[in-house]
C-alpha cells in the first residue's frame, strides 16, 4: 500500500541521511555514457533555471519503504548513488547509501575525494563502478574549469534546490521483493497516471475509494474503444490511455515539454480533487461530441492535423454560446483552410500533403452526407493505416518489373481498347503478343507503342485532383500502374473481401460523379472533370453552412 507520493528536493533526502539497498538488488552499475548523460542534462537545466526561478529538473520516481532509522531503496538506487558520487566531488554535505552486499560502501562513497590519488586497490566490483562514476564526475567538472568556481558553486545550489524527486513511499507491511520484481519486470509502471491515481486515492476518503476506482476504469475501458480513442486524433501509445486526458489537465501538448512526467510534476501542485472533477467534465464532454454524428466528423477531421485540447478550451470559452455554434465555428475553421487551397492547381509531385487532407475531408464529407445516422467514417482505420494517392486512371508502367504484371497490363489493355474501332490494329497485335516469351525489353517496346498509339484518348497524363483518389498503401499498391478497369475489378474484388474503401474512392471508381457513363472501360477527361466538380460542391456547401446560410 502506497503511504505517501511527493516531490522532496535532493536537499530533503540530505535531510533523511540514511538509505539502504538491499542484497536482492544488482550492485551500482551506471557507465560513462549515463553519468555524463546525467551531467550534461543537468547543466543545460541549470541555463534554464538562471531564466526562470520557478522551475525545477525532476529525476525518475524513488520508490523507498520505512527502514530502521532510515529508508530501503526498492527503486531508483542507480541515479541516488550518482548523486551521492556528485556530492561527494562537490564537497557538500550529503545522504549516506549502504549496499547490504557492501557495508562500508557508505565510507567508500564519504571518502572517495580524498583516497581518489592513493594507490589502494579496489576490493570489488561495486566499487570499481564507483571509482569510475567519479573519475567521470571529477573529469566533466574539470572541463569547466575556465569558469572557476563559480560554476561549482552555482552547479551545487541547484543540485539541492531545484533537482527533485518523485519520492513514491510504500507501506512497511508490503513485500519489497515483489514490488521490486514487477517494477523492473513492467508490472507496474510508475506512469503519470499511476502517480497521480495514487497521490487522488491518498486524499481522498476511505469511503469515497471505490467510486473513484469504478470511475477511473470506466473512463478507461471507453479510452480503449479504438473508434472513440482514434476520433479524438490520438497516435501516440499510452500504457493507460487516461493519462491522456490528465495531459489535457496539465496543457502538456502546449508546454512541449520532452519530460516524461511533466504531467505528473504540473497537476501535484493542484488540488488532486479539483483535478479529478476537471477529467471527468473533460470526459464527459468527449463522449458528448463523440456521440453526436456532426461533431464526430468534424473534430474527427480536426484533430488530424491539431490537438483536440484546442477545441475543450474553444468550447469553454466565452467567444462559444452553445454546440450548434461550436459546430458553425468548427465548420468555419475548416472552410477557411479549404478557401485558400486552389484545387484545380494541385499536384501529385508537389502537393501530396495538401491533396491528402482535401480528398480525406472529400470522404468525410461524403460520408456525414450519408442519411443513414449509422454510418461513420473509421478513423481509427485511417490512423492505423498508411494512406497514399492512387492515380484512378495510369498508363505509366513505372513499377511493373514482373512478367506476371506486365500480362496483367497487356491484358487490361486489350479490354479497354477492344470495343473501340480506331485501335482494331493495336487490339489484334497485341493479342499476337507471347506472354510466356516477355522480357522486360519486348514489354517495354510493346508499352512504348501503346502510349504513343493511345497518347491523348484517356485522361492518363493527369496528375491533378481530377486522376487522384485516397487509398490505404496496401490496396494502392496491389492496384500498381494500371489501366482504370483493371484497378476498377480489383477494387471491387477487395471491397467484397471486407476491406475498407474510403466511400467517395469508391464512388469515383464507380463514376457515380459522372454526368453521362457512356464507357465503363476508360476514365475520360469527361469523369475527371465532374470528380472534380462534386468535390467543389461538397466544399462549397460547407462553405455556405460556415457562413450560416444554409444547413446540412
């Protein structure tokens, strides 16, 4: 059972003088990279702080229990001797460390400044790590030499004042082998949230335990909800994904701040019981624009690009009177990205990225549009997946090096020029083609002929919007660079198979934006334009329902 969680300075572990590491613990193992790792982070900490007073370096949680006259050590022990080494160069005053493996290590460690220069020699191999830990020490402050002793002195100052840390006490009565045990096998993870549910159950009342804990795995079970996870834009991975809304809490995105607790050294300043009340208003508004289809696609596409901890405090602001004007606000946000892009302008070679977000709006769109209230576009799919832009019609054969492939093309070729008279000759010559016999030269003069015979029939030199469509890389690359009915029958094959086309490729696919079908074997110029004449009518009406005249 956990007894206390606090942050202590380094100058309050000087305070409780005796620590103790137990034999169940390897001995004290730190190399040079670590130690100066440790130095150098500690220095640029140390430029900082000379900016800003308030702040403080935090070193990983100490997890110590009541011993004796002091404390046993059950975690942490490898960054408390490096201390301990540092102090003892600094000639300040500092905590005694006993390895029950090693009794007098606690001399050793006191005394090694002064019997560095003598020639003993080192009885074991704890103690050769700390001799070398300190030669790295004594070497690294050296080099700073040119700054005399005010860099020692300043170094030391804030060595005690403002390094701290996370001092994790548990119960005399709990077996430190097994907590050692599954803190180093992963068993516990002293994550942020562990932390700070631990300091909310520690001021918190016997008999208000258990709800706490009731809703703690509630908000956790619905975090593991991949839909509703994916809908708020999450990629990173959380051991618990509640502590992503305690990040909220802290303003970690904003902060940028590469600490791994941040979040826990921000909020355990705060009243743990205001906060707790904060998360679950947080969470309650979630589940509430999640469970609103419009809000759902909308914050959906949003937090793609931005942190949805900007829209809880849009919504909280007093610029928002209610959800249908966080809603025309949202849709105004997004009208003004689309109303500065010029999407008959837009190319493959230099505007993926752009061309990614307007044809996964153009899907989202497509699918809000859906007057089934079930139907909801997966962003837990598309987060998962790897997305490119699939060339709907390509003649290019860039990409096909396999004589299984080049049949494939010459054979899709022959079905879309069939039934047109003008490439008769083309058709019957190609039909003569050995596909046994294919090399890579013959393939290459066959394709060549066909592109110049062709050249300017199909909407196949196009890499703008209106050849382009939005496609997980798996799909895209099963489809590779052939003609628009061979990749037409593949898609469909893959979308009986269960696999997910995005709803607006698939229309496309089937030219369900085309005016007039008159041929199912080509994608005309014709379809190109009117792919992309819905997909500005989409965002037009967007457009129009951002500036509240009309809604959808």
């Amino acid at each position: 059972m956990i007894e206390d969680i606090q942050l202590k300075s380094i100058n309050e572990l000087v305070e409780d003088k005796q620590y103790f590491i137990p034999s169940y613990q390897r001995g004290y193992r730190w190399g040079k990279n670590q130690v100066q790792n440790l130095l150098n982070d500690l220095e640029e900490f140390m430029k900082e702080f000379n900016q800003k007073e308030d702040m403080f370096y935090c070193l990983q949680p100490l997890v110590i229990r009541k011993y004796e006259d002091g404390y046993e050590v059950i975690d942490g022990q490898q960054r408390l001797t490096t201390i301990a080494l540092i102090h003892a160069y600094l000639e300040e005053e500092s905590f005694s460390i006993t390895y029950a493996t090693r009794p007098d290590s606690a001399e050793f460690i006191q005394n090694i400044a002064k019997n560095y220069n003598k020639d003993t020699s080192i009885k074991n191999i704890d103690y050769h790590f700390f001799k070398e830990a300190y030669t790295v020490i004594k070497e690294w402050f050296e080099q700073k030499r040119q700054n005399g002793r005010t860099f020692k002195s300043k170094f030391s100052i804030m060595l005690g004042e403002q390094v701290k840390v996370i001092w994790y006490e548990v119960g005399e009565d709990v077996e430190v082998r097994e907590v050692f045990s599954r803190l180093n096998s992963g068993k516990i993870e002293l994550t942020n949230s562990e932390l700070l549910k631990a300091a909310l159950i520690l001021k918190t009342s016997f008999y208000e335990r258990p709800m706490i804990s009731t809703q703690w795995d509630e908000i956790e079970h619905r975090l593991q909800n991949e839909r509703f996870w994916r809908f708020l834009g999450k990629k990173k991975n959380y051991i618990n994904r509640i502590e992503f809304l305690f990040d909220i809490a802290a303003n970690h995105a904003s902060s940028h701040s590469p600490d791994p607790y941040y979040t826990f050294y921000k909020l355990q300043e705060k009243d743990i019981q205001a906060v707790w009340r904060q998360i679950i208003a947080d969470f309650a508004l979630l589940e509430e624009w999640y469970e609103d289809r419009e809000c759902y696609h909308l914050l959906g596409y949003l937090t793609q690009y931005k942190n949805i901890t900007e829209y809880i405090n849009l919504y909280r602001s007093s610029s928002i009177d209610d959800k249908q004007h966080f809603k025309l606000v949202l849709k105004q946000r997004i009208s003004k990205e689309i109303e500065s892009i010029h999407l008959r302008e837009l190319d493959y070679y230099h505007d993926k990225a752009e061309i990614r977000k307007v044809l996964l709006l153009f899907n989202i769109l497509t699918v809000l549009k859906q007057k089934n209230v079930d139907t909801y576009f997966p962003f837990e799919y598309y987060l998962e997946s790897k997305w490119s832009l699939e060339h709907i019609h390509a003649q290019s054969t860039e990409g096909l090096n396999t004589k299984e492939q080049w049949s494939v093309w010459i054979e899709g070729t022959i079905n879309l020029l069939e039934g047109l008279d003008r490439y008769k000759t083309l058709v019957e010559y190609l039909r003569t083609v050995s596909l046994e016999e294919l090399t890579e030269e013959k393939f290459n003069g066959i394709s060549q002929r066909v592109m110049e015979e062709t050249k300017g029939e199909f909407l196949s030199e196009s890499n703008g919007l209106d050849n382009l469509v939005l496609l997980d890389q798996g799909t895209n690359s099963s489809l590779s660079n052939h003609f628009y009915p061979v990749k037409y029958k593949r898609l469909i094959d893959y979308d009986k198979s269960g696999a997910y086309i995005p709803l607006a490729t698939r229309n496309t696919f089937m030219k369900y934006y085309s005016d007039k079908v008159t041929q199912y074997e080509l994608w005309s110029f014709e379809d190109g334009e009117a792919y992309v004449r819905a997909i500005e009518s989409e965002f037009s009406d967007l457009i129009l329902q951002a500036k509240g005249v009309v809604q959808l």
